[in-house]
C-alpha cells in the first residue's frame, strides 16, 4: 500500500492497523506529507471551518515538588528562580485577558503544595463569579480524586495532564521512580468520569521515544477519546539531566499533529508555544497541519522568563496585548480566524467510545 492510500484510509476509518501506521509514520516523503496536512485540514474545517480557538495561559507558579527528567522547574533545578503568583495576581490576568477577548483561562503550575485544594477552589471560583460567561482549565498535575471533584464544584471544567507517554518502560525512564503511568491514567479516568473535558497528550521526540512509544501513544488516545490533545515537541533545558538530548523535530510533530487530527477530526488540537519555539513559523504550519487551538501567554511580563519548562521559549518578553494582537495577525496571514468565545470541545456530541473501564 502507498502513503496516499494510507492517508486514505486513516482519514476514512479514523485509524490504521498497527503495521501500516508504522509505515505511514517512518516512510513518510515530502510529497506524503502535503497530502496528510491536506486531508487533516480538511477535516478539521469540516468540523470547526477557519477559525481558531484562543486560551490564555496564566503560568501562576513554578514551584514543583516533582522532579521529571525532561523539566526545567523539576525541584532539583536550583538554578531556577521561583515564584507564585498572588490571589489577586491571577484574577489581574484574568480581568487583563477579558479585555482582549479571552474566554477560556488556563491556570497551569508545577505540582505546588502551597495552592491547597480550597486556595484553587477560591480561585476558580472567583474567576467564575466575575467572568461567568468564561471557561477556567487546570492544568496543576495529579491530586487526589476528591481534589478534582472540589476542583468541578467550584467551577473548572477543563483540565489538562499529558499523559507523557503510555508505556511503562519509558514512562520510567522520563520520571522519577515514585511518578507512574497507573497514576496518571487513573487520573485522566478520575477526571473524565467527574465530568470534565479532558486533555491529555505527550511530547515528541523525547529521550528514549521510538516509533512504538508513539504508536502506543495514538491508539492510548484514539481508546481514550480526549477533548483536548496538547503535543509538542521535546526541547533539552540546560538545567536537567537531559540537557544533551537532541529536541524533537518540526516534521514529526507536524506529522503527529496531521494524524491526530485524523484520528480525531474534532478534538481541540493546540500549536503550542514549543512548536513556535523550534520554528519561528512553527505555530501556523501547526494550524496547517490541523491544529486548532492557540495558547498566548497571560502571565505578567515579570515572571514570563522564570516558567522556562524549556530552553528557548519564546514570548518571554511580551505584554498580553502584544502576544494577543501577534497571534490574530500570524493567523490571519495564513487565512485563520482567532475566535472569540468559549470554543467547546465537539468531541462531547459524539457518543463516547470511552466506558471508563478499559485496560491500558
Ligand atoms: N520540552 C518540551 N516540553 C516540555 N514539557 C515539560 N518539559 C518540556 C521540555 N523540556 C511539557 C510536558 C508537560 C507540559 C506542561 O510541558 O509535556 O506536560
Ligand atoms: Fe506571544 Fe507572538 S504570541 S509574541
């Protein structure tokens, strides 16, 4: 079978037998290529036409109390320089992020013990209360079941935890011995059967990864069925044990990308900031390549520098406004449109594949 029948057929029955996505993802040529991002943008514009979702991300702490490989605010960075942003800090954002048009926040922090359950219930619940007509996301790591269900009551609806990767060999290799992937699973499944639109995700190209992890990884997620898929390709940070590791390429994440959105022709698919970072053009030739989603940075100009997961990110030195007024025009050069408004997820119209009981 060629590629382009290959594409064919992905795009026809969602998937491909283990064999021929194998092929598809090691032989792919440039010509191939084309054809991919070709059918996956069409597909995406079926579901959600031209327009592209906006999600302001609000970076509130990078403390963290765990210590992944690949992380540049992993707790044994001593170099890094900590910082939490204040109650009234966030709800600053948030109240600077609705004048330009956000709907949607997303509070991401490391895994930080100083924002308690009830902290996060009051600052959700906050957010709601002067800005109900937006959607908050969580983006804070593993808690407890109990904690996700305060999390729902108060208000969040959206929560992301990339599930990094799904096999255990290689989930062990990337984290430290007391993170592991029955962990994060059974939290994706906590926070799916509460309610939320979950996220989950992995990046591309870090250490260890061949194609099976990433074969492994997109049927994890086609069983799954997720709102949101965050990818992004790995970057070494000076500052970890992994700072000599070559980062992921543009073309495989693009090509993940494409396939993703095949596999999932209505799920939130953001071009995230990593993306942007190996590429200057790296974020629209993710919308291109089916991305949907666009996550501009919130957080106050002073503490942008300091969320450094990777080395190289850029946006560090932006105002909101800037990053806002930036994204609309790269998208409208590519014949985008940055859409205003919550942007649900579609995924949840469909009947759900997902019983919450499958082995992984
Ligand atoms: N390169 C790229 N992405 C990274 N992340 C963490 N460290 C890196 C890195 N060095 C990603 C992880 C995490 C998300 C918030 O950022 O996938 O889930
Ligand atoms: Fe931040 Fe372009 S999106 S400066």
């Amino acid at each position: 079978m060629t590629n382009q029948l290959r594409i064919d057929r992905l795009r026809r029955e969602g998937t491909l037998p283990r064999e021929e996505m194998r092929r598809l993802l090691t032989d792919m040529t440039e010509e191939d290529a084309q054809v991919l991002y070709e059918a996956a943008r069409s597909v995406r514009e079926a579901a959600y036409g031209k327009n592209v979702y906006l999600r302001g991300l609000i970076e509130f702490t990078n403390y963290c109390r765990n210590d992944c490989l690949y992380c540049g605010i992993r707790r044994s960075n001593r170099k890094a320089q900590r910082y939490r942003l204040t109650e009234e800090e966030i709800l600053d954002c948030c109240d600077k992020g609705y004048l330009l048009g956000f709907r949607t926040f997303v509070l991401q922090g490391g895994e930080d013990p100083f924002f308690t359950d009830e902290k996060i219930c009051g600052i959700v619940s906050r957010i709601r209360a002067r800005h109900p007509d937006c959607a908050v996301t969580l983006s804070i790591g593993e808690r407890p079941r109990e904690s996700y269900e305060a999390f729902f009551a108060a208000g969040a609806e959206r929560y992301l935890l990339r599930h990094e990767t799904i096999r255990p060999e290689h989930y062990r290799k990337l984290h430290p011995r007391n993170l592991t992937i029955e962990n994060r699973v059974r939290c994706l499944r906590d926070l799916r059967e509460i309610g939320f639109q979950v996220g989950c995700g992995m990046m591309v190209g870090s250490p260890f990864q061949t194609v099976e992890e990433v074969l492994d990884d997109l049927y994890f997620m086609r069983e799954f069925r997720p709102h949101m898929i965050g990818i992004g390709p790995f970057i070494p940070h000076a500052d970890t044990p992994f700072h000599d590791r070559p980062a992921g390429t543009l073309e495989e994440t693009l090509h993940l990308l494409a396939i993703i959105r095949l596999m999932h022709p209505r799920v939130l698919l953001p071009a995230t900031t990593a993306l942007g970072t190996i590429h200057p053009l790296g974020r629209e030739m993710g919308i291109q390549a089916g991305a949907n989603v666009v996550m501009p940075n919130l957080s106050p100009a002073g503490v942008r520098d300091k969320y450094m997961l990777y080395d190289g990110k850029i946006c560090t030195g932006d105002e909101a406004a800037e990053c806002r007024r930036c994204m609309e025009l790269r998208m409208e050069k590519i014949g985008y449109h940055v859409e205003v408004g919550r942007g649900d997820s579609l995924v949840n119209r469909e009947p759900a594949l997902y019983s919450g009981k499958e082995k992984t």
